[in-house]
C-alpha cells in the first residue's frame, strides 16, 4: 500500500536521482521532512520536525491516534472542510485512501510494524 500510495512523494533521495519528491526532500512550499517509504526501515526513521528534529510518524498526536494514520484519516476531514491542526492529510492534494486501506495500515501499527 505505501509503495502504491505514498513511494512517489516520500521516497530515498538517492535511487531517486536526488530529488526524495516534496514529502522527503521539500516541495510545493514545504520544508523538508525526511519522510521515505521506501523501506520498512526509512518508515520507522521516521520525519523531522519543525525544530529539526526526528521524530516517530507513529508517535500519538492529541486523540491518541498514531501520527501516520492521523494523516490518512485528516484527508478525509480535509475533503469534508474540517482540517485538522494537528496533522496535514495524506495523501496530499489526491484522494484519501479508503477505510479499508486506512485500517490495513492501523492494524500493521497496532500488530507492532512487522515485517
């Protein structure tokens, strides 16, 4: 589901010719935020924040909902005017996953991020 999903904005710089897509490296107005999913380990290394930070995209934002599913849920808030401050919606500017995808990716937290 990420590499269908999320790989083209959030990608590792290197195969990617240098540029890691506005997730990774910074884009259309926004800062870097180091954010791979290219692979299970760039997943887990997580995004820097505002203050340069690294930080857990499956750190819990205000609700307790880890940050990355925050993010897929916000894009459907998004779509419905009601954003969230706590998070921007992914995927950006496209269509929201469904709920089952969303769930699919709740369940891999929730199950510990295997393999």
């Amino acid at each position: 589901m990420f590499s269908r999903t999320c790989h083209h904005c959030h990608t590792d710089v290197d195969p990617a010719g240098g540029d890691g897509g506005p997730g990774d490296t910074g884009g259309f107005g926004f800062a870097p935020r180091g954010v791979s999913f290219s692979s299970r380990a760039s997943i887990l290394a997580g995004y820097v924040d505002a203050k340069g930070q690294r930080r857990s995209l499956f750190e819990p934002v205000t609700d307790g909902t880890p940050r990355l599913v925050a993010a897929l849920l916000a894009r459907h808030d998004e779509l419905r005017s009601a954003p969230r401050e706590s998070v921007w919606g992914m995927p950006l500017g496209l269509l929201p996953l469904s709920a089952a995808d969303i769930q699919l990716v709740e369940s891999w937290v929730a199950q510990g991020k295997p393999l």
